[in-house]
C-alpha cells in the first residue's frame, strides 16, 4: 500500500464568499460564472464595493478544497504550494491544513498569500475574482517527488498554467507521477482557462491523464464536440472521462463503459467548489475499489451537499453516509 491517498500542487488561497446582485456584476464589469484573475489593486476595488457586505472567510482552492474534502472522509493527503510568511492568511492555511492531517508541502515568499473573492448571486452562481499573490511563486523546486510517489493520486488542476515556473513544476510531478505508477486526475478547471491553453490541455490528457474533471462547457471548449463526443476522446487517450452537467448530473466514460449520474435533490444556495468536491467524492470511491457509477454517486453526494449552504462545507451527515457507503 502506498503511504498517502492523493497529493496535489495548486494555488494555495483564501475564499472570501459575499452575496452579490447581478447588479453588483454589472457595475463592476464580470463576467458571471467565470473566474478573472485580478492585481492586488483590482482586488482591493472589488472589496471596496462590497465594504458594508457580510463575508465569510474559508480555505479555498481548487485541489485544496478537494484534498480538504478528502482528508474529512479519512484519507491521507499532500499539499504543495506558495504562501506569504507574515500575513494572517497564510497563517490560517497552515493551522488548518495541520488541524486536518494534510501533510504541509508549503514555500514562503515575500508577496502577499493569494486570496479569491467569490460573488455569489441569488441563483446560486459563483463569479470568482482571484489575485494569486503567493500562490503563483512556486517553480519545480517546490515539488514534493518522494510524496508523489508514494501516493495512489496526484491531482493537479488546469488553474497552475499560469506561469512558465508553475507549469515546469507541474510536469515535473507528472513525470515522476508516471514513473511510479500513480494515477494522474487532472481537472481542466475553468472555461476561461480551457480557452487559453486548449492544445497543451488536449496534450496531457493523451500524454499523462487516468482521469479528466470538466464541466459541458469546459469539454466543448476542449475538444469543439458534445459531451458525449468529448468523452470519447478523452476515453480513446486511455483516460477515465468525468463530466459533471450540473443539474442534470454527470456522464462518466471509460473504453466502451457508460455512466450516467443524477443529481441529488437538493436547494441551491451557492455554487463553490461543486467541481472540487465532485471530484473528492470520484476519488474517494476510485481509492475504495468501488466501480465508477459508484464513485459518480459518491462525487453526486458531495456536489449536492456542498450547494446547499454558502462556502466549501461539507455536512457531517453526508461524510457519514459516503464511509459507510
């Protein structure tokens, strides 16, 4: 058995989640639904708009809210990424990531902990304004290569292509990923991203994905297919295809298997981190030996779970039910 679950490298952030009208977008010129990276100085505008708002303050991050979800249910886990050394957010990433049992994999750097603003409207939508700060610092050095391979998982996210030190250090861990028989989960992450680095992401599904997380739009950006067509490709690369359709569940393809998952009932509060903690829950079951409908069950679960309450928190209830699922 390997020593640990799943490590990961991604942006190490702090999630400030604020209520927001379609209005409040509009004046500020986003785009509802995406993530726009920002400058600190945009941030602090954003805020500034808000500066009467209620907020609340969470550990954010696309791997990290997967490998946070993960460490709840019982797994052990890595994490790697840039912090600030002297500023209370990278204080609080360390706390918690220790509170948690994550194995810490953290560099410090001079430049302000990154922080993502999350407006959540009345639908539920999340609009993202994310300033990396730190969190972009990283370069290959930071690699944790003997964690990687004593790990069944390292999963990474489309979001660290966003300097030529960052994607270096990426492909530094799939090799040794690959060299040591650990199964690759990359989740493409964003349209916006997708849309940006379309060839490269289509590349290393072929050249080192086991599994790929992406929304419809997202696989259409990818590929310029349906979902379904999308899905083969991906399954053709040898690689397990999860596409989450929101409310209408997900489709899960590998060779000629076929999945299709529905949704859990539930209220719609907030969108953020549905992807990430899909994707905790798919991995979780993968870990446990379970088939693939199995694991869209378990990834369904945390996705509904997640969406009925505002911020990246899971229910004690559904950690419960997936254990003994």
């Amino acid at each position: 058995m390997k020593e640990f679950n799943v490590t990961s490298i991604c942006n190490a952030l702090m999630d400030i989640l604020i209520h927001a009208r379609d209005e409040d977008l509009k004046d500020l010129g986003l785009t509802k639904g995406i993530m726009h990276l920002v400058d600190s100085q945009r941030q602090k505008e954003v805020l500034a708009h808000f500066k009467d708002a209620d907020a609340t303050v969470e550990l954010g991050g696309s791997a990290m809210n997967c490998i946070r979800a993960m460490a709840h249910l019982g797994l052990k886990g890595v994490f790697a990424g840039g912090v600030c050394q002297h500023d209370e957010f990278g204080y609080k990433i360390e706390h918690r990531m220790q509170e948690l049992g994550i194995k810490s994999r953290l560099k410090h750097f001079d430049e302000a902990t990154g922080s993502c603003l999350i407006l959540v409207t009345p639908d539920g939508q999340r609009t993202m304004n994310t300033c990396l700060g730190a969190s972009r610092l990283y370069d290959e050095s930071i690699v944790p290569h003997d964690d990687i391979a004593h790990s069944e998982i390292f999963h990474f996210s489309g979001y660290q292509w966003d300097t030529e030190e960052q994607k270096t250090a990426i492909y530094q861990a799939l090799k040794t990923a690959k060299n040591n028989n650990v199964l690759v989960s990359f989740d493409v992450a964003d349209p916006f991203v997708v849309r940006r680095h379309q060839a490269e992401f289509q590349k290393i599904i072929v050249d080192y994905a086991d599994i790929v997380f992406a929304n419809e739009e997202e696989t259409h950006l990818l590929y310029d297919e349906s979902y379904e067509n999308a899905a083969k490709k991906i399954s053709d690369a040898h690689a397990i295809a999860v596409i989450k359709l929101g409310a209408l569940g997900a489709f899960i393809r590998r060779g000629e298997e076929t999945y299709k998952i529905g949704t859990v009932p539930t209220t719609v509060v907030d969108t953020t981190a549905a992807g990430d903690m899909f994707a905790a829950g798919f991995l979780f079951g993968l870990i446990k030996k379970r088939d693939l409908g199995v694991c869209g069950n378990m990834g369904a679960r945390l996705a509904g779970d997640v969406i009925s309450r505002m911020g990246a928190h899971l229910s004690s209830q559904v950690l419960e039910d997936l254990k003994t699922l």
